[in-house]
C-alpha cells in the first residue's frame, strides 16, 4: 500500500530521498522521481517494467526552466509553449548534458512539459530539481486517470501517491518537436490537432507509424486492456454476438436496450469529445474489470479530440 494524500511536503521529501511517487497531472497520473538523479530515473524503468529505449518525458514548473535544461525552444515551437503551457502539451527539444542519458534513452533531445495541476506545479516549486515521469502503468497497460487506479498496479512498488482527484483531460500529453523545419506532432494527445494548427499552421502527424522502437508510446498494441478489445460498428457487434452475451460495451453516446446497463459504459452522453476522453481510460479499466470475455467499442468521430482517442482505441484493439 502506498500513502494516498495531498501532502505535498510528504511528496517533495520522499523524492528528495531519491524515491519515486505518484503524482497527478491533468492528463494522467504520472510515476514521479528525481530527472537528474540516474538512481531514481533507474527505479522508474524498473517500477514500470519499462524497455530502457523507451524515453521519459521531464516535467518542469514554468517555461522559464527550459533554458537549464534544453537549449533554446526553437522559433516556430514557441506559440505552443507561450499558449499551451501549463497544459497537455509536450515539446521535444535539444537537451544539455545535465539530463542523463536514460532519461532520452540515448537521443539528443528531451521532451519537456509544464503540467497544469495546482498540486503537481507546486511540489515542482519547492523542489531542487525536475521530475521524471511516464504515465503510472505498467508498460504497455492503461494509463491511470485516479489516484486509486495507480494505488492498484503500482501501490506495493512506491511509498506515497499524491492524489489531485481525477485527471480533466485524460488522455496523455500531445508531442511536438521540429524535424527538417517543419512541426511535427509525435504523439497525438489531450492538446488537438487543430489548436496546434492555429498557432504554427499546418503540421505533419508521424503517430501513425506502427512500430517506431524509439517512441514505444506509438508502438501498434499499447494503452491495451487485457481482455480481447474489438473496434467496430457496435450494432454489428451485438448483433454477430447473438445470445452469446459475454462482452462489455464501449460506446460515444449509445446505449443498447437488450444488454444490462452495468455492461455498457457511454463516454459522453452529449457526444462531447472533451467528456469522452476524460472517462476514456478509466471506462476501458472498468470494463476490462467486469466479468465479460471480451469488450467491444467503437471510434469517435475523426475530429478535435477524437483523433488522439481513436488513435488509444486503435492501439488498444491492436494485436501485439
Ligand atoms: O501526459 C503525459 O505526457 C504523461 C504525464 C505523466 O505527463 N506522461 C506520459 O509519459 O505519457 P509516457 O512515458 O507514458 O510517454 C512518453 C512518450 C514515450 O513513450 C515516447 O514515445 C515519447 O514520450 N518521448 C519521450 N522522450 C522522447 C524523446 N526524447 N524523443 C522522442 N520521443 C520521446
Ligand atoms: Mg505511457
């Protein structure tokens, strides 16, 4: 059992010692250590069982740390940060020796964000340091929107969660870096597309790629429930079912008349796509938790947030 409060003193002590706590931020909840001690930065691969190739993102207090960390933010980046941070946005930026090479598994960039948790931001401030972290899951599994949900996987690993309530966004951080001079998105995520777009113009979206060894968090089957995930026209679905009525039910908006409610979990019951990804992982983490064989769920619309859930939902229905 981990500690779950919103100490903040407790947090900053426990990660001056060099141990890793769980902390909230308004995408997910992350796994929190000391970015610049490697000791820390080594139990956070560890705790997660996490592929050392696999890159942390550092978390810093305000825009203003950058320049300890990474060299300049370049030019055409800079609207995002000035309008995006503190927010679901991460940037990939050239890092200074400082960060140790696990951090970036190698690379010679560093992704770096400001979160907007008022508990996260000030734990931040008061210590000497920035914080490490990946979403507090085990690898490859749903990223935690709650306190409870990191208390479940990661409770016997870690002394203290720091619990900020429900994460408002959801879905993880959008990733952004230059590559050949132009914007590229890396990771779709709770910043969309298209409010990108309005501050750089237009940009590429590489997160398709299926298997990209270097960025895990794109890899074909990740964010994956453990039960069979089956993406597709949820009628359909039901109707090839038959009598076998052994799924749960993941849907935008809809509800089924035939199968008992306690099987079906609707995102939003307005079609918001802002409600949907904020219920999205802890609807899949309570539908994987019921007593069905599988569970069947259907894409968003291809719009504002949609597209960072389809692209979870996708890779949640995909085979590893
Ligand atoms: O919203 C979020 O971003 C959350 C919260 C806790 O901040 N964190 C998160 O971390 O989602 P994680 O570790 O689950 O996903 C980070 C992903 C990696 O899988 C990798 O794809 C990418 O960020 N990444 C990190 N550093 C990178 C780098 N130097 N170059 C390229 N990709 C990088
Ligand atoms: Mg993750």
């Amino acid at each position: 059992m981990a500690a779950i409060s919103s100490d903040i003193e407790a947090a900053a002590s426990f990660l001056n010692d060099g141990e890793l706590v769980g902390i909230p931020t308004e995408t997910v909840y992350g796994l929190a250590g000391n970015a610049l001690n490697g000791e820390a930065v080594a139990r956070i691969f560890e705790v997660k069982e996490r592929p050392s190739f696999d890159p942390l993102i550092v978390h810093i207090s305000s825009p203003d740390q950058v320049n300890s960390y990474c060299e300049e933010i370049p030019d055409p980046l800079r609207p995002l940060a000035d309008k995006y941070w503190p927010g679901p946005l991460t940037l990939l930026l050239k890092r200074k020796s400082i960060i140790p090479d696990l951090v970036t598994s190698g690379l010679d960039r560093v992704a770096v964000r400001v979160p907007s948790h008022h508990l996260t931001l000030a734990l931040l401030q008061i210590l000497p340091f920035p914080l490490a972290a990946p979403s507090a899951n085990p690898f490859g599994y749903i990223s935690p929107t709650t306190a409870m949900h990191v208390e479940e996987q990661l409770g016997d690993k870690i002394p203290m969660i720091l619990d900020g309530g429900p994460s408002k966004v959801g879905l993880e951080s959008t990733i952004v870096g230059m590559e050949d001079g132009r914007v590229c998105i890396y990771r779709l995520g709770g910043l969309s597309v298209n409010d990108i777009e309005a501050e750089v113009g237009r940009v590429e979206v590489k997160s398709h790629s299926s298997s990209n060894p270097q960025a895990p968090g794109l890899l074909k089957s990740h964010y994956a429930p453990k039960k069979p995930f089956i993406l597709g026209d949820l009628k359909e679905l039901v109707l090839e079912a038959g009598d076998q009525v052994d799924f749960g039910i993941l849907s935008l908006s809809q509800s089924f008349k035939n199968i008992p409610a306690e099987r079906q979990i609707q995102l939003s019951a307005s079609a918001n796509l802002s409600e949907a990804a904020q219920n999205l992982f802890s609807s899949m983490r309570a539908l994987d938790a019921l007593e069905v064989d599988r569970i069947f769920a259907e894409l968003m619309p291809e719009e504002g947030l949609g597209r960072a859930i389809n692209d979870r939902l996708r890779r949640a229905a995909a085979k590893a």
